[in-house]
C-alpha cells in the first residue's frame, strides 16, 4: 500500500510538473492564429461538451521513459449502465483499438476511452476492466467492452518496458475532469511525435450558430504522424525546410499514428456518428498528414444524448437530426480536428528521451513569422511582444 501511494505521488507530481511547464506555452489561437469560420467553446477543448471529463497520467523517468495514458470520460457516471451512442471509423488499420468490432456493431460506448502506446494496450485495457467491474451495479456483470487507442512513441520511450501500469490508469480516472484539458507533452502524448516535430495531446471545439442547433463538436487528438506540416493553408512544413527525400518522395516523420477522439451533444446516434468520423480525417489532410502505410489513422466519434426507455417493453425512444441537418457539424469537426492537431504542436515541449533521441518542439516564433508572411494570422494585435 505504502508503495502504491509513493507511485501514485510520484505520477502525481510528474503530472505537475509537467502541466506547470504547458502555461508556459501558448496555444495557436492565443496567438492569433484562428482555425477556420466557426466558433470554439469556452475552453476551446473537448470538455466543452457538458458531462465529458479528460485525465492524463504523465510518465517520465530516467532517460528512457517517456509516455503515459490519457482518459476520456463521456459522462461521469457507471458508463456500463448509462451507455452512450457511438461509432468507430478506421482510415488506416496499421493500429491497435481495443473494443472497436463491438462499438460498432452495437453502436455505443460502455466504457472510458483510454489512450496510451502500442504495447501497453492490452495492460490499460486490463486496469479499465478491473476498474469498472468494481463500480457499484456492475457485481454481476460478465461480458464488458473497454476502449482502448494507441499510438507509438517507441523512438523516445522505452516502449518494450511497458511501464503503463494499472496504477497509472487509476490515477488519470481519478483526475479526469471538465475544464481545460493539459495539452502537449502530457499522458499519452509524452513521447509522440507529429509532422516532424514533438506532437502530443491536443484539442479544441466548435460551437454550432443557433440557427443550426447552437450544438457543441469537442475533439481531442494524440498526434504522432507524418507528413509535410500546414498551418491555416500555409506550407510551414516546405518554409521550415522540415522534409526529407525518401523514395524521391518528400515525407517528414512518414509513418505514425493520430487517435481521434469526438464527442458531440447533437442527438445523432451510430449511423451519423460514423459520418461525422470520417470528416474528421479531412482536419487531419488539411495539416499535412499523408496516412502513410505504417499509420494508424482510428476516430473514436460519440453523442452525450442518450435514449431514453418509452415505457413499452425493450423500446427506446430517439430523438435523432435529420441527414441533412449533418453538414454544420461536418464543418465543425473538420476545424475542430485540424486546431487540435495544431494545439499538440504548439503546446509540446522539445524532448530527449531512449538512446538520446530527441524530437524538437515546433519552432513557434519562425512559425508565426511565416504565417505573417502569407496573412495568416488573423489577430496580430493580440500576440505578445516578443513575437510581434
């Protein structure tokens, strides 16, 4: 017991750590760097959607471990008894998401949706397991689907060593909250890497007009692929020279991984949800990213409304918007999606990790030069001094 709690500490005080060096940095659109037309929530993040809480446990140790697990909670309740509409899109199958088939074939979520690296999967997953067979109402429960994504950040972390524990789990489902979302190096982003920089934990929001149902799109990513790096339409990537020729191809960091993550308060369940999945992508092509042969491109899309029992025997009642009612929600997932990718750069730190590998932090200050230079930043009267 005495040990449990030195390592719960221990994580707790990395987590610090970690989240005091993140309000050091500046998010894109702090910058003045504004992604797309519509509006964000008030954090900008997935928690703007009410209900949806987000905890990160950040591993770093030593020379060589770099890593972590980042939770997301749909609702704060027993999510066995209290499911949530969902869908599961695959653009690129070169991955590892635990409890897709049956998100799918049943169309909701029972579970938290944890995110970690490749080969702790199967650990995380155990620990959600033991975690939600012990909530009150689940003693007799035999069958249960946990959700678990990953990425590799097998270059800066000592990923054979498997250093996730259930403890670590625990942990990031006791911190979950609302609010903002810690971003950048933290939990399942501590060694990942996007577009040729340090990537990580990013996110963002989107809420609709009125007159479109005033619904909120949250979208957190962990970033870790490959390609040529754009911002607002502007090739950085090319500007910075990040790139480099392979194949006679120009590919920076090609292969990786995004995990998507979307939560919505519009009343669509797993048909519409899965059309909102797929948009999702199209946030990830307009940064740059190629989906390469070796990356796992999964988007994990859910509704917080759910249906209610009518009163007549295994009958639910849905309220559920039309197809054509879609479209304004496309678009926000769309700018959600491509703003997230965006805050995990801005908000990651440089990092030296397993064999001195070290994977920089997006250059900001010549970053913002560039997108001045093509009239991209939108606010300049808002941006610090230094970087003016």
């Amino acid at each position: 017991m005495v040990l449990f709690l030195l390592v719960i500490s221990s994580v707790l005080y990395t987590g610090n750590l970690v989240q005091a060096q993140e309000k050091q940095s500046h998010r894109a659109r702090d910058l003045g760097i504004e992604t797309g037309v519509l509006k964000p929530g008030e954090f900008n993040a997935i928690t703007d959607v009410a209900g949806v809480r987000v905890g990160h446990t950040t591993l770093i140790r030593g020379d060589s471990v770099r890593t972590g697990v980042t939770i997301i909670l749909p609702h704060g309740g027993n999510l066995f008894r209290e499911k949530v509409p969902a869908a599961i899109y695959v653009g690129n199958g070169f991955g590892k998401l635990a409890g897709s088939t049956q998100v799918n074939e049943l169309g909701e979520i029972e579970s938290p949706i944890a995110l970690t690296n490749t080969l702790n999967v199967a650990r995380v997953a155990d620990a959600l397991l033991d975690y939600m067979l012990a909530l009150p109402g689940n003693e007799q429960v035999r069958s249960l689907n946990v959700v678990v994504g990953e990425t590799n950040d097998g270059w800066l972390n000592d990923i054979r060593g498997r250093h996730v524990g259930a403890e670590h789990v625990l942990a990031a489902l006791q911190k979950a909250k609302g609010g903002p979302v810690a971003e950048g190096s933290v939990g399942a982003g501590t060694g990942t890497r996007c577009l040729g920089y340090k990537g990580g934990i990013g996110t963002a929001s989107r809420v609709l007009p009125q007159e479109n149902g005033g619904y909120t799109i949250g979208v957190l990513v962990q970033s870790n692929f490959g390609g040529i790096l754009e911002i607002n339409g502007v090739p950085v990537g090319r500007e910075l020279g990040k790139f480099y020729m392979s194949t006679s191809l120009p590919y920076a960091d090609h292969d990786g991984s995004i995990m998507i993550v979307i939560a919505t308060d519009a009343p669509i369940g797993h048909r519409n949800l899965m059309r909102l999945a797929k948009r999702a992508l199209l946030g990830v092509g307009r940064t740059g990213g190629i989906m390469s042969n070796g990356s796992g491109d999964y988007v994990i899309a859910f509704s917080t409304v759910r249906p209610e029992p009518s009163g007549e025997g295994g009958v639910l009642q849905r309220r559920e918007l039309r197809n054509e009612a879609m479209s304004p929600l496309f678009l926000a997932v769309i700018e959600a999606t491509e703003e997230a990718i965006i805050n995990s750069l801005f908000m990651a730190k440089t990092t030296t990790g397993r064999n001195q590998h070290r994977a920089d932090a997006l250059p900001v200050r010549e970053t913002l030069e560039i997108l001045k230079k093509y009239h991209a930043v939108h606010r300049n009267e808002t941006l610090p001094s230094w970087k003016k």
